[in-house]
C-alpha cells in the first residue's frame, strides 16, 4: 500500500448508514503528519476498490493506514541537531557525513568524472517534484543527504580564505576544494529547490500560527532549521561561485579569444547570472522573519540560532562589491537585517547595518 492509498483513508462520519461523507483534504485534523497530502480524486478511488461502503469497515482501514504512515514517515525522516550541523559546516563542510545519499552520488567520490550533468538531473528531479508536493519532504534522509552532498561538491569560501584542518579523503571533495565540481545549472536547481520550499512552508506556518495549532510547533521548527541550514549552505557557494567568476573575468579578457573558448567549452551555463534568484531568496528571508517566530523558537538561544541562518549569507552577500552595486540586492539585504533587528533583537545587524551604509554612502 502506498503512502498517498493510506493516507486516503481520511474520511468523516457517514451521513446514513452505508454511505460516506466526501473526503477530508485537511489531514491533520484527523491525527496525520502535518504536511500529509491527500488527493481527494485518487482516495476516493482507493475507498472505492476495496469496496468500503461502511464506516466500520473504514476504522480498520483508518488504524492500520495510520499505524503504517506514522512508521514509514519515522524511518525515513532524519533527526536533525542544528548546532550539531553548523559544527561541522564552519569547521570544514566536507565532513557533514551524508551516508542515506543517492547511491550513484557516492559511486563518484573517488571518481569525479562520472558526476555528469545526466546523474545529477536523475537525482535532483525527484527532490525537487516531492518538495514542490509538500515541503516536509526535505526532511527525508536520501533527499536531505542527496542535496548536502551536492553541495559539498561546491567551494563555500575562496581558496585564497579556506584554513581547513584536515583534507578530504575524497577524490571529489579534493577537486571542489579549489572550484566547483557541481553544474551551475544543478546549483541554480538547488536554490530555487530550497527557497520555494523555505516560501511554502513560511506560509503553512503562518495559517497554523493563526489558527492556533501548538501540536505542529516542533515540527515547524525542524522545518525552519533544516531549510535555513540548506539555504545559508547553497548561499554560500552561489557567492563563492560568483566570486570566482569577478576574479577570473579580466584575466580572460586578457589572454584573448582562444582562453575564451576554452572557458566556455568547460562551463557551457558559466554565463548563469544569480542575482533574480537571490533577490527572490532575500524575499523569502523576510517573509520568514515577519513570522511569530517566538511562538516557534521558545528560547532566545535558538531563535538567534536560526535567525542566523538568514542573516549570514545576507552579510556575504553584502562583501561582494558586485552584489552591492546591484541597489535591489542592496535594498532587499539591508530589509533583511532591518526585520532581523526590529521583529528579533539582532543586535549584530545594527552595528553592520550602520557600518555599511557609512561605507556606501
């Protein structure tokens, strides 16, 4: 039985005897996951083929598909320590062990060749279609492990700034010591996965918020953390990837059309240009920061812990001369820090902030 044919099982009371009342869409008001999924078309269909015509005949249904959702959902979920995960992250981010990856990812760490654009699409898709689906499943161990080791496979820091302890044992992790071994195309897929996500959940969050349900506080929190860790991490490297772009474009320039090509033929997208998807990213961190994010983070040490999360990569982002120059850039990051700092005390904001606009103006 499928996750989708079990959680079909959501019905309501039958209005007469031997007859079913439509579908719930509204999962959770029954007792599922939060962020379950029901297609009312296809769980009709379901009650339909195994002839469920009575309400006791329904119960059975209803405690085995719940028993079986409530255990695969629990298999397959990760347990996620944020400060545990940021450890590693700003210790060398090459060490965040990601052993539920695809198979075929782990295959090309000591064969870097074989990570062709055609492994990373196959893995990638089914990632992106299930988060569109429903947010939660980025908290799935292949997925979430999947995404992390992608990004490993991007430099977060330019090789002139890395001082990490120890090296890679990886033949892959080696090579993204000194450039990107992931696609732009494959990161700009990554972004765009973890931000819509990161937007849609926002909005789940801030309809249970209002309707009170206190039930789903811990796992919008996870949520928020697992999102804000991908998001600050895929920052970072699309940064670090256009700063190298910066660095190396006069060079090129200088060693003729020849060096041109030779550039192009190695990176046929590298002319991949971020700044819309990072303006909708700083949208996003804003949408988040105007949640009540003290009904979700009850101690101040983990809401600064997450508010973090946003506005570090907004501070990378603000180093970058390029970036600065962009004046919507510029605005949407000084809005994140603003909303950071009136709606959550961040008091780091306020002396970047000013030290910036002193800078710029």
């Amino acid at each position: 039985m499928s996750g989708t044919a079990c959680c079909a099982a959501t019905v309501g009371l039958p209005k007469q005897p031997g007859e079913l009342r439509p579908i719930e869409t509204r999962t959770k008001q029954r007792g599922f996951p939060a962020g379950t999924n029901v297609n009312t078309e296809r769980a009709q269909h379901f009650c339909d083929n195994l002839e469920i015509r009575h309400f006791s005949q329904l119960v059975d249904v209803c405690c085995c598909a719940v028993k079986y959702c409530a255990y695969s959902a629990i298999m397959d979920s990760i347990t996620f320590d944020i400060n545990d995960a940021l450890k590693h992250y700003m210790s060398d981010p090459a060490t965040i062990s990601t052993p539920e990856a695809d198979a075929n990812l782990i295959d090309c760490e000591n064969d870097p060749e074989s990570l062709t654009n055609s492994l990373i699409n196959t893995v990638l898709n089914p990632i992106v279609d299930s988060v569109a689906e429903s947010p939660d499943a980025i908290t799935r161990s292949s997925s979430f492990d999947s995404l992390q080791f992608l990004l490993k496979c991007a430099p977060v820091s330019l090789i002139s700034s890395q001082n990490y302890p120890t090296e890679p044992d990886s033949e892959l992790f080696k090579l993204s010591r000194s450039s990107s071994v992931l696609p732009t195309h494959a990161l700009s897929k990554i972004l765009d996965l973890v931000v819509s996500g990161l937007s849609t959940e926002a909005d789940i969050i801030h309809n249970d918020l209002e309707s009170d349900e206190q039930e789903l506080i811990s796992h919008h929190k996870q949520l928020l953390e697992v999102f804000g860790f991908l998001l600050q991490w895929t920052i970072a490297a699309v940064e670090t990837k256009a700063a190298e772009k910066s660095t190396t474009a006069p060079a090129a320039r200088g060693r003729g059309k020849a060096a041109k090509a030779k550039i192009s033929a190695k990176d046929k997208d590298g002319n991949w240009d971020s700044s819309a998807q990072l303006q909708t990213a700083l949208d996003t961190m804003c949408k988040v920061l105007k949640l009540k994010l003290s009904k979700i983070f009850l101690t101040t040490s983990e809401r600064d812990t997450f508010i973090s999360l946003l506005t570090r990569p907004v501070y990378m982002t603000l180093e970058s001369e390029q970036r600065v120059k962009n004046t919507a850039i510029r605005m949407h990051a000084f809005k994140v820090l603003c909303i950071a700092v009136k709606h959550h005390g961040h008091g780091y904001g306020k002396i970047y902030g000013g030290m910036c606009l002193w800078t710029l103006y």
